[in-house]
C-alpha cells in the first residue's frame, strides 16, 4: 500500500495523539511534534518534569570519556494511557550502537600474501550480479549514527571506477544530526563512505538518501521510521550497517524497531541489516552467545559475512569470514528475543546453545563477503583503504535489492519468506559449508555464520519472479 494509505489505515489516532499530548501539557512538558504515520509524539522539558512525568530517577553517567545521561527505574505512564503509549525513548542518550566494519589491519598497502581486494563492482560481478539495470528509478536509504561524506570523495571514487554519472546523493537529517565529516578516515567517516561507495558502486543510477541521526535508541529508531514513512523521497530499501548486541537493548526499544519493520514490510521496503562482526558472542564477555540487534527482528534481511578467494573473475572458495580471536567474525546465531519465525520454520534453525534453550529466530538470513582480508577497496577523506565486515554485506545487498526492483518494475518488498521458500536447485544462493563463528559451524542449507548463503544474483531475480504467487 502507498504511505498515504498506510498513514490513514495503521497510523495513531488523533483521538490518542491528543491523549498523549494532553498528559504531556499537564505535567509541564512542551509537544515538539507528532507524526500519525509514525506514530510519535515528540516532548521536551527539564529533567525533574521528565522525573515527575515518568517515575524515574535521570543520572549522568560517563561512558568512555563522555558524559552522557541514563535512565533509573522503570518508565510509568498514567493507567488512562495504557496500551496507547508503547515506549517512551531518549531518556537515555547514551550511545546505543556500533557500526559493523572492520578496517584491514595494513590499509591499502602494502598487502599480505594471499589478500586480495576488491572493487564493489568486482564483487558484483563475483556475485553474479544482473547487469541489465543500474538502479534507475530505485531509492536506497542508508541509516547513519554519525560522520559525514564529501562530493568531493563521491566524485572521485565513482570515477575512478569509470563511473561517469554516479548516483545522486542526499542528506537528511533526524533529530539534529546532520552529514558532519570528521576528516578522520578511521572514525564514523569511514561506515559513511563505506556504505554509499558499495550500494552506489553497484546500482550507480539509483537514488541514495543518507538519514543522519544521533547514536541513541530515540535517534536511531527515529532515522529508520523517517525513512520508512518518507513521502518525499520513497525509499523501496534501507541498509542499515548499526546495532549490538540483543542484551545490550531495552525491551520497549526492540519492540518499537520491530514494529517499524514490519511498517516496511507492509510497505514493500526491503530492510538490510548488518548481522556483526564479533562472532557468534558479539562481543559480549559473559560466557554465553549473543546475536546483534536490530539484525535479529524477524522483519529485516540479517547479513552475515564470508571470505571471498576469486581467480580470474570467478570465486575459488568461499568460507566463513573468522579472522580468529579480536579479528573479526560474522556474527549469527539464535535471538534469546525474537521467536522462531514461520519462514524458518524447515530452515534446521538449532535452539539456542545457551541455558534458555530458546527456539528463537535464526540469524544471519544471507551473507557476503565481509573479510577485510578480503574487503573493499574505499576512499574516505582522501585516503583509499581496505574495509570490511557485515557492515559492507547491508549495503551489497540493498544495491542487489534495488537493481532486482528495476528489473521487476515492482518493489519486492519483505523477501524473508519468499527466499526461504526456494529450492537449493535454483541456485539462488553460494551455499557456504565451510568455517565457524564460534559457537556455531557451515553446514549444507541454512546456518547460523552465512545464513542460506551469498547470492547468485542472476538466479535469485529469475527465482523470485517466477515463484508461483503468493509464495
């Protein structure tokens, strides 16, 4: 359905958008804005009315070297506003999430013995990428926490790729954050760049909006609903190359990011999320596993990572992306959130290794290289580079989301069912049975470091539009 048609159908009622806004009057607080297709209401006010509003006690914290302010106590809300307000975000501003890349440990050059690099193009032409199309008529959204681009770094990496007329690039910006290169290459720059050079590599006639916003559970949530309801721009994908670690979320945030992604399934946006890169803990050192968030909402196409060997334009191995211990790994394995979902219902997902046992949902659902041993060749404030991790995958696959759509003349919208539902003879997918991320191995059909494999790009447009309807 159209946006207009989805604001009118599942938008917030005036009769609740009132509501809430009259609580917030009462107790001293100003209504910034409000938003039925998004279904926000924005406040602001001193720190003792947010107290007195919600229960709570509002702390300053310092996180690395930073002050930042968190949230004490469990958020009330008047019984009368039960089941109309769902969460009550950034009271806590501390950053929520990381980016999903990894930087070759030696640059550009000089190079190891037995690396290889790739051009973005190279990849797609490894992944068997159609090469009919180049995008046109495609918007592809990109979520940013942080950093910045340049013209000046666009116009000269898509040229140097012999790319005369590169994609259009537009900056938005979500609760104040705004396109602000750092001039660092190794800070938030570098994900910036990243993102824009592979999906704009790929599928050059394209759109390509970057939504700027700050790194807290209220920014992040709010860059992803204003791109999904973006009447203006109409995104038919977002790459998102954000997250952590499922425990390191409240519940109502998750809840609240789930339930904007099932928004863009309902309007045909494809959501790709980077899975992680720090194995199947994600980082977490508390002898358990862990999958990254919001790669494991069921509503979004997790990306996990691989290591990509080619020879003479044409891969030679393909395994697991493990760089060993600190290195580097894809992430993937089961949510201890999210429940098994209906389309992996015959995927082989295992139950959590973890003392839950939970049948939760299974991640990543497709993978790309991701190895930075293996990575993509950059250029950030001037500086060319070798990059990889998941956070590369996100982007890889919105640029192949966006050239199918062209060639379908139709959003494909939520793929999640539709590609489990294909036969290994399509030959849809590289299947990856070699390596671990850790706690979980490759094996032949889904898993949880590739999920059902890098794409065959090529087989996967043919079998999804010749896929009987409604399958």
């Amino acid at each position: 359905m159209s946006r207009e048609q989805f604001a009118e159908s599942y938008g917030a009622s005036p009769a609740d958008i009132a509501s809430v806004e009259q609580f917030a009057v009462s107790e001293g607080l100003r209504v910034i804005s409000s938003n039925l297709a998004r279904r926000t209401v924005v406040i602001a006010g001193t720190v003792g009315a947010m107290q007195q509003a919600f229960g709570v006690e509002l702390v300053t914290v310092e996180h690395e070297g930073k002050q930042f302010r968190a949230r004490g106590g469990h958020v009330q809300i008047p019984a009368n506003l039960h089941g109309v307000i769902e969460a009550v975000l950034g009271l806590d501003n501390r950053p929520q999430a990381k980016p999903k890349l990894r930087r070759h440990p030696l640059g550009a050059m000089p190079r190891a013995v037995g690396d290889m690099s790739y051009t973005p193009l190279q990849v797609a032409q490894l992944y068997n990428y159609p090469v009919a199309g180049s995008g046109a008529g495609q918007t592809i959204a990109i979520i940013e926490l942080g950093g910045g681009y340049s013209d000046s770094d666009l116009s000269s990496y898509f040229s140097g790729l012999g790319i005369s007329q590169g994609p259009k690039v537009t900056a938005v910006g979500v609760d104040g954050g705004a396109n602000q290169p750092t001039g660092d290459p190794n800070s938030a720059d570098g994900e910036v760049l990243l993102d824009i050079e592979v999906a704009g590599a790929i599928a050059p006639g394209a759109s390509i909006v970057v939504y700027f916003t700050t790194n807290t559970d209220q920014g992040f949530l709010d860059a992803i609903t204003t791109a999904i309801h973006d009447t203006a721009n109409a995104p038919s994908v977002i790459s998102i190359s954000w997250g952590g670690p499922e425990s390191s979320w409240t519940q109502q945030s998750m809840q609240s990011y789930d339930q904007a992604f099932q928004d863009a399934a309902t309007l045909g946006v494809t959501v790709c999320v980077a899975a992680g890169d720090s194995g199947s803990t994600d980082g977490v050192n508390d002898g358990r596993q862990h999958v990254d968030f919001p790669a494991s909402s069921p509503h979004v196409l997790a990306c996990g990572g691989t290591r990509l060997v080619s020879n003479s334009g044409a891969i030679t191995s393909e395994t697991v992306w493990n760089d060993g211990p600190g290195q580097g790994a894809t992430g993937g394995g089961v949510s201890e959130i999210f429940a098994l979902p209906a389309f992996q219902t015959n995927a082989g997902v295992p139950v959590s290794v973890n003392p839950s046992g939970f049948a939760g949902r299974g991640v990543p659902d497709v993978s790309g290289d991701a190895d930075p041993v293996t990575g993509y060749q950059t250029l950030v404030d001037g500086q060319s580079g070798v990059v990889g991790g998941t956070s590369a995958v996100a982007p890889l696959w919105a640029a192949l989301v966006a050239l199918m759509n062209q060639q379908t003349g139709r959003a494909l919208g939520y793929l999640n069912p539709a590609i489990y539902a294909l036969s290994a003879s399509s030959g849809a997918f590289h299947d990856i049975t070699s390596g671990n991320n850790g706690a979980y191995s490759a094996g032949p059909g889904w898993d949880a470091c590739t999920g059902l494999g890098s794409p065959n790009g090529t087989n996967l447009l043919r079998a999804l539009t010749s896929a009987p309807a409604g399958s």
